[in-house]
C-alpha cells in the first residue's frame, strides 16, 4: 500500500520517492541555486536522474552529496547508496562521457581507482525497448546521420567539422578589464512547446575586432522564462562590472511580451530596459554566414570555455556544426549571437562614453 503527493510517494514500510525537478527555479539548466533549494537538508539512498545529457554536472554533484541515507536489509547489513543515471548520447565533450568512459571528474583530474571500480555502464539500441511502437524506426531512420547515432544506435558523437563554421574556438575568458563593451541579444520565438523554436539570448563583449561570447541561455519555453534568462545574464554582466545594452529582436516577438515585461518588472523591481531591433534581416542563412563565418573563421569569434560541457555549450556547439543551408537543425544560438555582433559592430565610441555602459574605472589606456 501506499498514498502520494504531488512529488512524493510514500509507502507502508516507510520508504519515500521523491520527484524533484531540475529547471532551478525556471532559470537555467546551469542555475544550481533553485535546484539545491529543493533537496540540501535531505538525505536519499537512491538517485536516479532522467536525461542527464540535458543537466549540468553541477546539479549531479549536488545530487551526490545527498546520497547518506544509511540503509540495511532486514538482516542490518548496510546496503550501498546507488546512483542512476540515463541519457541520449551527446558529444565526447559532454561531461558524462569525460566522467564515465574517461574517468575525469569535474576538474578534469583523474578519478580514483576504487571509484571507478564502481561505475557499471549499460548499453541499450532502440531495438531493445519491446514497447516501442514499431513505426518509430522509420521515424529514427529518416533523421540525419548525427541523430541516428545518438538515438536509434545509442553512439557518441566526435566533435566534428561543420560546413560552414569549421569548429567553435573555445577559450579562458581574458581579463574581463579589457573589454571595451557587451550587448545581451535574444532571438525571441512566438511559440512556447518543447517542439518549437529555442529563445536564445547570448551575452556578448567586444575587444577591438574580436568578438567573445560569454554566456549564452536557450529554452524551448514560455515569455517568462525568456525574461528570466535576459535578466540571468543581465546579472552576470553586472557582476562583470558592465551595464550591459539589451536588445531583442521584433520579428518573431510573442504576442504577450509587453504583458510579461510589465509583470516581470513588479516581481523583481528591475526596469526591462530593452531596446526594440526593427532592422530588415532579410534570409537568416544569409545573415548569419555572411557576418559570423569570416569572423569565425579569422579565429575572432571566441567562446568561453568555462561553459563548453554545460548544457547550453553542448547546445551552442551542435546548432553551430550543424549550421547549413539545407539543415533541420535549429539556429536560434547564432541568430541571437549574430544580432549582438551586429550591434557591436554599429556602437559608437563617443556614444558608448555618454551612455556610461562600463561601470569599472577606466584606466589610462582606454581614454
């Protein structure tokens, strides 16, 4: 027997199984705060987490550290605490693979011996899953060569080269005092499913003629989590010592974004000082090769490394490679990258000093 609540089931013996969710609070996949709120002062002896190609390695490391939950079976044999965990394979950058196949914890550094001893990888194919509806081969056929071996064959993928951008040039963030300004773009989408459009908002610097993209946030989801991630980053740039401009694009804005902006200010009393960008793009394609592949390949597009094997790196790093003219694959990330270098490229230099965008001192090198 057993009674349950919304994100509990507890059963006659005792024992408990908690959902907890890992969106943090509707931020980001990366936010650990909201996350760690929901389950610090508990204790579990087993975790599983679902799709953990999607969860940044710092939510697993908070899932660990629950694992104390001192369990026997009814002989008072203590039993061992169990980690669970599945996925979709990713690339080979992904931070599952460095932990799993190549033994690498999140500094890098080799694991120890005893507990790698511990980790049981099993391998499943589609064909596996008697459940599955016997038409879904087809479906898993007819993707691209990509997809196929991550979800009809179960394979990781090689970081590779794409058509247009070559490879992403990941890098250490320079001092963040040579940077002479940042913009926050996003590239809105009007619909809010899973299945539809990401709504990406990119922070970006700019030194000189080289252009680094700091931090980036996408979600398949509503105005309010687009606001949400707009003002993650806005934080982030603050914290920088950068009052950073915002832009967002009108076309492709959702119906309720003036409704939620004004909501969204009263929660958090922060003005959404956003500027409107009512430019005439034109093709996408064309935009986003013309602008961003001479830069890329000139070695000035630089990405910083410090979020390469988070979520959103993984998901900038796939919509880039995969980035083609006959492609499915989506390209909200450089769309909304490519409208901060644009406007990057359009600031002038005595209005930037009027506008006061750098809030650090500036010293004698940059007057």
């Amino acid at each position: 027997m057993w009674k349950s609540k919304p994100s509990r089931i507890e059963f006659f013996n005792g024992a408990t199984i908690s959902f907890v969710g890992v969106d943090g609070n509707n931020k980001t996949m990366t936010d650990t705060k909201g996350f760690s709120d929901k389950i610090l002062g508990t204790r579990f002896s087993i975790a599983f987490g679902n799709e953990i190609s999607e969860i940044s390695e710092n939510m697993i490391e908070v899932i660990r550290t629950r694992l104390a939950e001192k369990v026997t079976d009814k002989n008072g044999n203590e039993l061992r605490n169990i980690q669970i965990y599945d996925l979709n394979p990713s690339y080979k950058t992904h931070w599952a693979y460095q932990r799993y196949f190549n033994n690498l914890d999140m500094d890098r550094r080799k694991i120890v011996q005893r507990v790698i001893d511990k980790f049981k990888i099993i391998h499943f194919h589609f064909s596996n899953n008697k459940f599955i509806n016997s038409e879904y081969e087809d479906i898993l056929a007819s993707n691209g060569e990509r997809n196929k071996q991550r979800f009809m064959h179960g394979e990781w993928l090689d970081t590779y080269e794409g058509e247009v951008f070559k490879s992403i040039r990941w890098e250490t963030f320079p001092n963040i005092e040579l940077m002479d300004f940042c913009v926050i773009y996003t590239d809105p989408s009007v619909k809010s499913q899973s299945k539809n459009d990401y709504k990406a908002s990119s922070l970006v610097f700019r030194r000189q003629n080289k252009y680094y993209i700091y931090a980036i946030r996408a979600v398949r989801g509503t105005s309010l989590d687009m606001f949400n991630n707009i003002y993650d980053l806005y934080t982030i740039a603050k914290e920088l010592g950068f009052e950073p401009e915002l832009w967002i694009e009108r076309n492709g804005l959702p119906d309720d974004y003036e409704e939620v902006r004004e909501y969204f200010s009263e929660q958090y009393s922060w003005y959404c000082d956003i500027n409107m960008d009512n430019s005439r793009k034109g093709d996408k394609y064309d935009r986003i090769e013309s602008k961003l592949q001479p830069i890329n390949e000139k070695g000035n597009l630089i990405f910083n490394i410090d979020f390469s094997d988070t979520y959103e790196g993984e998901l900038l790093n796939s919509q880039f490679l995969s980035f083609s003219l006959h492609s499915n694959e989506n390209d909200d990330i450089p769309d909304s990258i490519h409208g901060a270098v644009t406007i990057l490229e359009t600031i002038n230099s005595n209005k930037d000093l009027e506008f006061s965008m750098k809030l650090i001192p500036m010293s004698t090198n940059y007057i």
